[in-house]
C-alpha cells in the first residue's frame, strides 16, 4: 500500500468533504430517531404503557444504540487499525443508513405486538455498531489526511456533520409535523426514516474518492500495524481512554438533552406546541454551524485547548439561566439562553475531533478514539435522555439543571486530565530520546 499521487490539497479537500457528509448522515440517522423516540415511539411501540412509562421505555430504546457504540468502536476500531479507514468507513456508512431505513418500514405494535418493538430495538443497535466505527474513522480519514497545521479546522468539519444533520433532521420532521395529527403518527414520522436511503447513495458516492490515511500508510510501511491494537491501547494508552471518556460527554450529551428530552419536556410536561421546539432546534443547529467555523479561526490564534476550557466554562456559567428560561415557558427567552449555550458547547465541541485524535498514537489511533468516543455514549450521552426523564420525576426541573451541570464538571476533569496524560508522555519520549531522567 502506498500513498497515491494526488496532490495534498486535492486529498486533503476530498477526506474532509467525505468525512463531514459521513457524519452529517450519522447525526441526521441519530436526530430523528431521537425526535421521533420524543414524539412517535411511545405511542406507536409501547402503546399500552401509560404516557411516563411509554417516554421511559421509548428513551431506554434510544439508549441501545449507545449501549452498542463500544462494540462497534472496537470491531470498526480494530478493522481500521489492521486494514485501512476507508474500507471501514464505506460499510460503517452502508450499515447506518439500511438500519435507519429499515426503521422506516417497521410494522406497529398494533399490527404485529411485541414484534415491533423487538425490531426497533435490533435496528437500533445496528445504527449503534455503525456509529461507534463511523465518527472516529471520519475524524482519522480528516485530520490523518491534513498537514499538522491543519488538522484542527479538518476536525471542525468532522463536528460540523453535527448541526448539519441536525438542521436536516429538524427541516424534515418541521416539514411532516405539519400533518395532521393522526397522518403524522400513522405514516408520516416515517419519511424521515426512508429518506436516508437517498443520502447513504451520496453518501457511498463521496466516500468512494477518498484516499486512504497518510499517517495509516506510512504506519503499515514502517510496519507499526498491531495484531491487536483494544490491548495495545489499554496498555499503554488508559489514561487517553478514560479522560477522553471524560471530555467528550458534553460534547456528546448536550446534543441529546435539546434534541430529545427537551423536545418531550417542552411538549408533554410543559405542555407547549411541537412545532415551536422543532422550529428552535432548527435556528439553533444553523448558529451551531455558523458558529463552529469561527471557534476554529479563534483556536488558531488562542489556542485549542483554551477554547474548548473557555467554551465548557460558559456552557455551566449558563446553565441556571437555561432552566430559568425553560420554566418561563417563553420560547424567546429559551433561544437567547441556547444561543449562549451554543457559544459555550459548540466552541468546545469544535476542537474535540482533533483534541481526541492527538491523544493517541496512528498505529492504534482509531481504536483509541473509537473505543473513548464510544464509551462516553453508551455511559453518559446516550443516557442523558432517560436520567433526565427519571430526575424530572424525581426531584423535579432543578434537579435536573444539576445533573446538566455536572456533565460539564465531567468534560473539565477529561480536558485537564487529557493534557496532563499528554505532557507525560512527552517527557516519557524525551526520555527514551535522550537518556536522561524526569525530574520527580
């Protein structure tokens, strides 16, 4: 295998473009079913279970694939670490999109009973697997193909997949929520589903003109490719695991607080109209995606690290405001408080594909970022939904302004512990280099 001829800017141009389009239909497959697991799933898969209890149920589905986003991580991991990210990337993204597709043609519990659900639950761990090698292989397929000076705007258009799929998924439910009532939970949440198929086709196109990794070339030239890179990682790389773990729940929680719980809080408990949420998920994913790219012009003056400190501090200074604006009821009041959230979040979220992929080396690199990025989903992001559902009935809104605010204590902790697992392993290699000690 070598490195093919095409001109660095050329190949830079096409990993990025495949991997932002990759991720964009990554995230657009995970917002509707998150939308549709607030709005649809209950009723239709748990129709027999009380209005609490069919949420409950319909979040703990949404969790599953979290639950599989590991396995995936270090199947996907592992196969992108031996045989190449781009192999991988085509039928992670193969995977994700015949999954989400087929959630589309599902049968109700009305038609078929406990034979619905069981499906949708199979079809989301499917997605689940699929994205646990997906994001991570996006990020490598940009940064890895990118020169050092360029690798944190390539991992800013990896994140922008986020609040592109994000816009698409919102655009399309605020196209079938304008149904009528009984049409939207018959047949219409199911356009969402079935157009995915038309963006996994562009998606294979794209994909199919990406180069593979420099940095995965030059490592199987050198002959660094590892039989078994899970145990290489949890040998010499657990502290890049667990504090990636760490700094990536904010990251990877936040999007699913607004995008699923509080669409279900805003329109059950609060008891305001859908359209209203989904019209302000909308504005906010195009800030969200205007604002990333200046974040990164930012970084390349500041500092990375110090916007993704900067970004996590405001998202917790904000927090109270939030909730505060929530409870109001005000729609208005609500989208200034996420348009400072998103200032805060989105900043940070900007830098993580790049912040993550350095913390690893190439040779076992996507395994690293896969199994980091997979874990914080299944224990922290994947679960936000359904731990916020169960505070709320606990101990009521503020209760649950406290759990938001501890994910962004967490994403610190991960920041601060990354770069100190980074700097030690920079003095471990000064000393192989040169002989001499560390001082204690």
């Amino acid at each position: 295998m070598t490195v093919t001829s095409v001109p660095d800017t050329v190949r830079r141009r096409r990993a990025v473009a495949g991997a932002f389009v990759g991720t964009a239909i990554e995230w657009y497959d995970f917002f509707i079913f998150g939308t549709a697991a607030a709005l649809v799933f209950g009723p239709v898969f748990f129709p027999n279970a009380d209005a609490g209890v069919a949420i409950l149920a319909s979040f703990a589905t949404f969790w599953v694939g979290f639950l599989a986003r590991p396995l995936g991580g270090v199947v996907f991991g592992h196969l992108g670490d031996r045989l190449g990210r781009k192999r991988v990337l085509v039928f992670t993204l193969f995977l994700m999109g015949v999954g989400t597709t087929c959630i589309g043609l599902l049968p109700t519990y009305a038609q078929v009973g406990a034979l619905a659900p069981t499906l949708l639950v199979i079809l989301r761990a499917l997605q689940g697997l699929a994205v646990g090698g997906e994001w991570a292989g996006a990020t490598l397929m940009a940064t890895e193909n990118s020169g050092e000076g360029e690798r944190t705007s390539a991992g800013m258009w990896v994140q922008q997949g986020s609040p592109a799929g994000s816009i698409l998924a919102t655009l399309v439910f605020l196209l079938v929520g304008m149904l009528p009532t009984e049409q939207f939970m018959s047949w219409g949440w199911r356009i969402p589903f079935l157009l995915s198929a038309v963006l996994l086709v562009v998606g294979l196109l794209i994909r199919a003109k990406v180069e593979e990794s420099k940095d995965f070339v030059e490592a199987k030239q050198q002959q660094e490719v590892v039989r078994v890179p899970l145990v290489s990682v949890l040998r010499f790389a657990p502290g890049a695991v667990i504090f990636g773990i760490a700094a990536s729940a904010l990251g990877i929680a936040a999007a699913f607080f607004q995008n699923t719980f509080l669409i279900s809080w805003w329109t059950t408990e609060l008891g305001n109209p859908r359209q209203q949420i989904l019209n302000l998920a909308f504005v906010m994913a195009i800030v969200q995606f205007i604002w990333q790219p200046i974040a990164a012009r930012i970084a390349a003056r500041i500092g990375r690290d110090r916007v993704m400190v900067y970004g996590v501090v405001l998202a917790l200074i904000v927090t109270v405001p939030y909730f505060l604006a929530i409870l109001s009821g005000n729609i208005y009041l609500v989208g200034l408080a996420m348009v400072a959230l998103i200032i805060g979040a989105a900043g940070y979220y900007a830098m993580l594909a790049s912040f993550l992929a350095a913390a690893f080396p190439p040779n076992v690199r996507y395994t690293g970022v896969a199994l980091a990025n997979g874990l914080c989903a299944m224990l922290i992001g994947g679960s936000t939904p359904l731990i916020a559902q169960s505070i709320l009935g606990v101990a009521g809104p503020w209760g649950v302004a406290v759990f938001f605010a501890m994910i962004s204590v967490i994403t610190l902790v991960g920041i601060f512990g990354m770069k100190w697992v980074l700097r030690r392993r920079g003095e471990a290699e000064d000393v192989e280099a040169t002989g001499r000690s560390v001082p204690a």
